[in-house]
C-alpha cells in the first residue's frame, strides 16, 4: 500500500464530505493536489497542500479551507494530529497504531510489497548497452547495462510490461575493421609473423580466440587470399562470435535480454526505405541544400542537394541528412528505420541508454520519434562515464582488452552485486568513482556491504530466535499476526515509517526513470536498522529478542522480517541477491 496515496483519497473523501453539507464547492478540481512527506519529519508524517490549491477555485481564504479539513482529518482513526501551518499547509501526524499495522502488511506481502498498477500494463523497450559488437564490453558499457537492467526491472515492479532490448550495430565499416582484425589473428594462428598490430585495427588478445575458430573452421584455405575473398566470410564469424563474448560477459553481470535486433537485417529488411516512405508521404522529407557547419567552415564542406529530415519541425537545431555523397543510407536513417520498428510492435513508450558521448544525437532521435508518431515517445538516458582506481590510483588498460578495462575484469574482480549496487550510487548523469579497493571493503562507507550487512543481521536473528523460542512460530503468517501493537520505541516506528515508504518510491523512480533512488533508499533504510541495531547494545531492554517476553519478541522479530523483505525487494530491483551470512 502506498500510504501517501491511501491518504490522499481519504482526504478526497473528506472534500466530498464537505462539498456535500454544503462547506465547500462542489465540482472543486484536485488534480494538484499532493500528499508527501514534509521537508522536515519534526513537523508530522506527511503534509498536505489541499487547502492552498483549492482556496481559489472555492473563493475561501487557505488557512480558512484548512481549518475546514481539520476536524474530519482528526476523526479518522489513522490520524493521531493535526496542525496547519503557514498560508495553509496541513500536517498530518499518524497514530502508532497505523505504522504498527503497515508492519504486518508487509510481511503479508513478501517480496511483492511496493508492486505497484502505476504502468496499467503500458507496453515498455528498454534498449540497452547495444554495444558495437566489435570486442568485449568495457567498463563504461557496465554502467549502461547495469542502470538500463535496474530501470527494467523498476518499471515491471511498478506495473509497466517491459521488453529488454539489444540493438546489434554490425552494417558499419567498424565490422570490416573487425574482420580485418580477426583475419590478421587467422594467420597469426597459423605461425605467420604479424608484428605489431597495426594502427587502425583491435589489438586485443580477445581475437586470438577467434583466429583460431578460422583456422578450424577453414584450414588454410584463406591464407594469402584477397581481401574480397575472406571479408565476409570472416565478417560473419567475427562478428556471432563477438555477439557471443558479448552475451556472455552480460550474463556474469546477471543480465539477458529478450531481443537482439541486427541492424545487418535492418537494412536486408527492406525496414529503412518504408521509414523513410512514411516520413516523406507525412511531408516531413525533401531535397534540399544544408548550411554550412556554423564556426570554421571544414576544408572539404561543399554545398550539395542531399535528401533531408526536417528535424527542426520537431525541436532539433538542424535539419538532418539521411543519404551520403554514395547513395547509401546515413546512420540516422538507420536508426529512425529501427525506432519505427519499434513502434510498429507495439511500443509507444521506448527508453534508450546510450553513453555521455551520444549527448549530441538526442534532438535528433527525439525529432524522429514524434515525426513517426506523435504518440510515441522516446526518453534517451546518458549514462556518463566511470573512473576506475585502487586505493585511490588510477586503473587505466586490461591486457586482455588492450586499450581499456573490461566488464568481465571488474565482475571477476568484486562480485556482480557489488558491481551492479555500486553502478547505481549515483545518478546516471553524473560521473562515478568505483575504487576496487573500497567497494569491498566492509565498513559503512561501502554501501552495498553497510544494506547487505542491515539483511544478513535480521537472518541472524532469526535463527537464533528459533533457538531461544523452539516453539514459537516464526513463519510469516505467523509473524504478519503478532501483538505489534508492542513496537512503541521512537527507533521502532521511525523503521516503520521508512519502510511504509518504499511503495511510493518505487513508484516515484519508475516516473522519474530514476533507478538509483532505490540503492539510496536501502542505504537509509539500513542505517536505521543498524541504528536500531546498536541500541540494543546499549540498552538490553532495546534488544530483539527478550528472553522473558516471547509476545515483545515476536512482535520485534515481524518488524525485522519485514525489514527484510522491503531490502530484499528493493535488492532485487537493483538485480542484487540478498545474502544471509557476511563472509
């Protein structure tokens, strides 16, 4: 239940009340309406700015809308106080029995608690990492795969029906460059001498492997042969067998998404002249001559007719190309073509993540999208860049790689929790310092080891529960059905609060694409478990388990549980796997 929504329809309520004695208005519009928590907690457990948005449309002063409100909000059984405050603000302060309540609806719930309807089912792509399929994935690429994962699975929590996709960039001259590549670890299997690699091409060690299928595969049978006589052949192989790396490094990470779109089969398919078809008989194509760059004018620049966008229709600063000087289809004509895919199975509402270095292309993309349908919308999601060190030096180059740090080297190094936790202890749009040396640390400057540590400490407890209490029920029925009317402490209701709160933050990230706000949330949330937590080693009236009072202990053990379960939910967003035990 998200408690700030029940509230605002029991103070709707409250307005019809009022409307229909004859207090206030009828027909008073309150979409503007909200119910949150107030910026500070001393002032009460939510607040409302009901009175300040209505008092216009209902020609009452707000303080005097608000003292109208008053006494039916006192009269609900939820509602411990009432104040106004300011030009009509209204806290709202929750009596203990409620927060004591929400304790058993989350152990009821399990790991649903926080499913949410907000999606009503919306179809959903999520497109991410589409790496070039060029070598393995590296490090900047993790922090796009791990935030477009989480933002998935957030977006299925809160109702949406999500598809994860892959965009395979293997039509571009980088997949010759990888053939070539490829082809040069072919003969270098065969005990020809190579040297060093050459300029241009991928050094990595990563294709020694791939020369070696060759040479499997076909023997000899390429060596000294033209280039026209291998470049597709080994293009193919190179590039299923980059695929293959690819997927593989994603499923260490925990990731697998459900479709892989070639761009290769884009352009066979016939998909890029009917995008272009639609757009031009919408009359948003025509042949014209662009301006030149603004700034120094490029040596090579000449004025052409080419075959244009009007991308400045829908918000971009240019108009944009879509053929080259030989004829053939640019990048972006490729991409409106897959978008416009997109579209026609089904998906209005479409999520790209891309890396900082694709700021540039946004407008454009976004100009497509609403050119191919006006209810189609695109959101694109920067994910900048992640700065590797240990013990606070830079980590700049991986053998293996040969220019840069991989996936895999990170993931076999610390795990694929921490990897992904630590990916999402900062917006997406802002830079990340992952230190291998910090991350695994175990302190409470580490924050996925201070929440694993907040789940593995009420595991703890409640085995050894079962060894004072051999006959009390500690399953979830059973706990969902204690006495939780004990759970009085100021530490014990502000846990709960927490807590009550993760249905509206799941929903409030899945609005905001914002998957990072769940790992802060369990950050706080752990902190005050842990808080919770030493108090008991200053004060054993304070503890969890009371030797003398199964009924206080029990209603304890419901609250730990539920904690629990809302950190083991909100882990699981994150793609993380709660443990039990630290080791």
């Amino acid at each position: 239940m998200n408690v700030f929504k029940y509230f605002r329809a029991l103070l709707e309520k409250e307005l019809e009340t009022l409307a229909a004695s004859g207090n206030l208005p009828v027909g008073l519009k309150t979409d503007a309406i909200t119910v949150e928590p107030p910026r500070d907690a001393a002032h009460g457990d939510m607040a409302t700015n009901a009175a300040l948005v209505l008092a216009k449309q209902a020609a009452i002063k707000p303080r005097d809308l608000a003292t109208k409100l008053v006494p039916g909000l006192l009269a609900l059984d939820e509602v411990d106080d009432v104040e106004i405050a300011g030009p009509g603000f209204i806290n709202i302060r929750l009596a203990p029995s409620f927060w004591q309540g929400c304790v058993s609806g989350i152990v009821a719930s399990g790991l649903s608690y926080g499913d949410s309807t907000l999606g009503g089912n919306e179809a959903v792509n999520v497109e991410y990492v589409s790496a070039n399929p060029t070598g393995p994935l590296h490090v900047g690429h993790t922090r796009g795969a791990v935030f477009g994962d989480a933002l998935a699975n957030l977006l299925t929590k809160a109702g949406y029906r999500v598809t994860k996709e892959y965009y395979i960039n293997d039509a571009g001259s980088q997949i010759d460059t990888l053939a070539r590549s490829a082809y040069l670890r072919y003969c270098e299997v065969h005990g020809r001498h190579i040297g060093d690699i050459p300029e241009g091409l991928y050094p990595g060690d990563y294709l020694i492997p791939v020369g070696q299928a060759l040479k499997e595969k076909y023997g000899d049978r390429f060596l000294d042969e033209e280039e026209g006589a291998w470049l597709s052949v080994v293009r193919e192989d190179a590039t299923a067998a980059m695929m293959s790396l690819i997927r593989s490094d994603l499923e260490a990470l925990g990731i697998t998404q459900e479709i892989f779109h070639s761009e290769k089969a884009l352009h066979a398919s016939g998909e890029i002249e009917a995008a272009i078809e639609d757009l031009r008989a919408a009359g948003h194509i025509y042949e014209g001559v662009l301006e030149p760059p603004k700034g120094k004018k490029p040596d090579d620049w000449e004025p052409r007719e080419q075959t244009l966008f009007r991308a400045t229709d829908f918000g971009d600063d240019v108009d944009r190309p879509l053929k080259k000087s030989d004829g053939t289809y640019t990048y972006f004509a490729a991409d409106i073509a897959y978008h416009h895919d997109k579209i026609k199975r089904g998906f209005h509402a479409m999520i790209d993540v891309w890396g900082a270095d694709h700021g540039g292309y946004v407008k454009r993309m976004q100009a497509a999208v609403r050119a191919l349908d006006d209810k189609a919308d695109l959101d694109v999601k920067l994910c900048q860049l992640v700065r590797l060190f240990r013990a606070g030096e830079p980590v700049k180059m991986s053998k293996r790689a040969g220019t840069f740090i991989t996936m895999r080297d990170v993931v076999d190094e610390v795990g694929r929790d921490v990897t992904r936790f630590i990916m999402l202890t900062r917006k997406n749009d802002a830079p990340l310092d992952f230190d291998f040396t910090k991350v695994t640390e175990q302190s409470r400057d580490n924050p996925v080891f201070y929440v694993q540590y907040a789940h593995a400490r009420v595991c703890s407890v409640l085995r050894k529960a079962q060894e004072l209490f051999p006959h009390m029920d500690t399953d979830d029925s059973a706990l969902a059905g204690a006495d939780l009317s004990r759970l009085t402490r100021d530490g014990e209701l502000a846990l709960i609060r927490h807590m009550a709160a993760w249905p509206r933050l799941v929903e409030s990230a899945a609005e905001a694409h914002e998957p990072h706000r769940v790992a802060f949330f369990l950050y706080d949330l752990a902190s005050e478990f842990h808080t919770l937590w030493n108090r008991g080693n200053d004060d054993p009236s304070d503890r969890f388990l009371i030797e003398e009072d199964a009924g206080l202990t029990q209603a304890r053990l419901a609250l730990l549980r539920a904690a629990a379960l809302v950190i083991a939910s909100g882990l699981s967003v994150l793609g993380v796997v709660p443990v039990k035990e630290m080791r």
